[in-house]
C-alpha cells in the first residue's frame, strides 16, 4: 500500500502572512494590524508582506507549474468583516478570484477560516475572552461559505489554538500580546475559559458549513499539540509515548484537551468545570478528517525542565526547533489510533537559511533532506494501514513569520522583499517531482 492516487499533495500559507493589502479595498484592522508595534524582529509588518493580495495570478501559476494537488490558505476575518455587521464585498471577491485561479489550475482549494488575526472589532469585545465570539464566528462562517463554498470542499475552522491561546494570551509574544498568567497555577485558570470560546467557535462553525456548503462539505481542525516519540518500539515505550502525547506536558499543548471534546464528545478535567453538556454537544459535531500541524516532537522540548533527551549538537532548524524525522509517522499512527479519522497533516516543513546564491537560484539541500525523512516516515504510517489523505508543506512562499518577522524562511519559493521577485528553490523542484512520482520514490 501507498499513497492513494488522489492523494492531496500541496503547500499551505495564512493570510495575514502572505497577502499585504492591509488596508486596501475596505479591509479593517485585524490584532495583528493594529498591535504589532514594538513587537515584531526589526520593526517589521505584515503590510505589504509577500504581496499576494495582487500577485496571487503569479503565485497560482508557480503552484500549478509545481503540480501542486492542492493548496491550504486562510481567509482575513478582518479583511471580509472590517466591522461587526458589515460584509465587505471586495474583501469576498479576492477569495473567490483566488478560488477560480486556484480550481482553473487543477488545484483543490482548502480553506482555513482563522489562522489569527482577529478583528479589532471583536477583539475589543475581549477576543477569546468574550463569550459572544462563538456567535460572531459562526456568522462570519456563513459569509464565506456561502461565497466559496461552490468550489470549495475543504474546510479547516480554526488554525492551532494551542499557539494562539498560549502564545496570545499567556506568554504575549503573539497578538493580542497579552500576559494573562505568571505561574502554572494562574494558567489553570485563565486557560479553560479560553478553550471553551474557540471549541464553541469551532462547533458553531461546522454547523453553519454543513448547513449552507454548496458542495458536500470535508470539515476539519489544523491542530498542533505536544507529540511525543516512543525511545523504541518496545511496547511498553510506544504506550507511554501515545499517552503523553494526549496527555502530559503544558495542558494547553495537550491534544486531547481540544480532540476528545470535538471529536469523542468528552470532557478533559480541566475543562469539566467551564463546559456543561448541551455545549459540550454544540463542540461534539461529526468531523471528515484530523488536520494536524506537525514540525517536530516534544522529546526535546527545552521548556518544560531538565531534559536528559538534550544532546549537544541536536539538528536544528533556523526556528532552532529540534529535527526528528520520525514525527508524521507516530503523530498519524496515535492520533488515527485515539480518533479513527483520516489524517491530513496540514503542516510540515522547515525554516532555513536561505539565500540567492551566484548562479541565481537558491540551493536548500537541508530542506529537501528533511522532507526526504519526514515523508519516508509519512510513507511508513500509510504503509501500515494509516488512513493519510493529505500533506500540506508549511509554506508555499517565504512570509511573514509573525513575531520573528522576515528572517525565518520556510517557503519552498523564495521572495525577494524588497523587489517582491518569487525564486523557486531547489526543493520546490525535489517536491515537484515527488509528486509526480506520487511519493513512490521515497
């Protein structure tokens, strides 16, 4: 067994991190619009960014040109509802434009509804804070599918929480940049609440899909959590690694606190006090697929204490994240194993150091190398009988990669930021043929 025909090979972005246009055609301010200052690597902003709000013509052609299956992005909740109430019809008529090119090219269009820039309308309500976001989410949701959903059938609500919630609203170092909790303790207490919007968003948010989708809807979440590697295949060693990645480390990261309420229809402890059961049964809707986002394992974490796993000289990415190659096998396998939907992994990938070099392309031999053993592990787990439909590599273009601005370079095309000029590197290449051979090489 290998990968299925039809087999979803693509690249993903996010809005705010590609487009630009930031406030052209009646796009309001988004948190990261509006708070960004004082916050971001040299000074940087997502205005302009790589520009794709007008080049996204060029951008589809080079997707095309890489025989791309299909291609993960995000909406702009800010760019479509600048205001509460209002719809801003140019804001839609991007993303149907987008969705036309993308569909013309042979490209299966997924759509991501919040990867997070919130709208400042709604973040001075309280953002995640504020129980009525559910409410405004869910209307939002229905502007856009029913403007997309024609020719769209993917859907992913929600991008990571775990990150938006943690790094929004406990660490500060993403928008809305707040600093809610100084201690584990605090954290159990500001947490919960926070969960319970964006499950709510997300449960409300199904519902609308699957009520006004043109097209038979596939609906999903793109999670990230804290996967943990077994230290060998003992049995022993792979149960306590599935269960830690469920399970353990900072509960926010855990994916059972958002899985098992979406998809199980159960309540972790943590957040039994803050969700009764008639919203438990508006979080619980029926899911198509398991989007998860997936770098690296938690192994070698440095963050949550001392950890013997570290090692001088561990391979690390220019994020200085931990390479282990074995992640997509043990995150499908656990995570098909504890909720028996398909998988799409609906991010991977690395930031390198990148540049154009004297021959006038960009040579990333540590990036093909990584998508080489991640992939071969992707391989093994539909091998064994995993049910993997999709890999979106995290990012089509070099972006904007929010608080690190500029300099950390994941994309398999390279942007010239100053000139806006697209460089497709050598692993685009490497990937282009990788799908055409359908992964067999591997």
């Amino acid at each position: 067994m290998s990968f299925q025909k039809d087999f979803l090979w693509g690249a993903a972005s996010a809005a705010y991190q590609v487009e630009g246009a930031y406030d052209e055609d009646g796009k309001g301010p988004g948190i990261w619009d509006a708070l960004s200052s004082g916050h971001i690597k040299h000074g940087e902003t997502g205005n302009v960014a790589c520009d794709h709000y007008h080049r996204y013509k060029e951008d589809v052609a080079l997707m095309k040109e890489l025989g791309l299956k299909s291609y993960r992005f995000s909406v702009s909740w800010p760019r479509i509802m600048p205001k509460e109430g209002v719809v801003n019809e140019k804001g839609l008529q991007f993303y149907k434009n987008l969705v036309h090119e993308l569909v013309s090219a042979g490209i299966e269009p997924m759509c991501t509804l919040f990867h997070w820039n919130l709208p400042m309308w709604v973040n001075e309500k309280g953002g995640w804070h504020y129980d009525g976001i559910s409410d405004d989410f869910a209307v939002f949701t229905k502007v856009v599918v029913e403007a997309l959903s024609d020719r769209v059938s993917y859907w992913m609500t929600v991008n990571e929480p775990a990150t938006f919630i943690g790094n929004g609203y406990i660490t500060g170092s993403h928008a809305p940049f707040e600093q809610n909790a100084q201690s584990w303790e605090a954290i159990g207490e500001v947490i919960p609440p926070l969960c319970k919007n964006v499950l709510l968003s997300h449960g409300k948010a199904v519902e609308t899909i699957r009520t006004y989708a043109k097209k038979t809807p596939k609906i999903g979440m793109a999670l990230n959590g804290n996967l943990i590697l077994p230290w060998s295949e003992s049995e022993k060693d792979i149960a306590i690694a599935k269960e830690s990645t469920f399970t353990d480390l900072a509960s926010f990261f855990a994916l059972q606190l958002w899985g098992d309420p979406m998809i199980k229809g159960e309540l972790p402890a943590m957040l039994q006090p803050f969700i009764n059961q008639e919203e438990l049964a508006q979080i619980h809707q029926p899911l198509d697929f398991f989007g998860y986002n997936c770098y690296n394992s938690f192994n070698y974490e440095e963050h949550f204490g001392p950890n013997p796993a570290l090692y001088p000289g561990l391979p690390r990415t220019a994020m200085d994240w931990p390479i282990t190659p074995e992640a997509l096998y043990w995150a499908s396998r656990f995570i098909y194993e504890r909720y028996g939907l398909p998988i799409i992994i609906t991010e991977n990938g690395m930031a390198n150091i990148d540049f154009v070099m004297s021959d006038g392309k960009v040579h990333d031999p540590q990036r093909i190398e990584f998508l080489k053993c991640y992939l071969q592990g992707l391989k093994r787990a539909v091998e064994e009988g995993v049910p993997v439909i999709g890999y979106q590599y995290w990012s089509i273009l070099d972006n904007f990669e929010w608080a690190d601005g500029y300099d950390r370079r994941f994309g398999l095309i390279y942007v010239d930021y100053r000139t806006l000029k697209r460089t497709l590197k050598d692993s685009a290449y490497w990937y282009a043929q990788l799908i055409k051979e359908n992964g067999e090489t591997l």
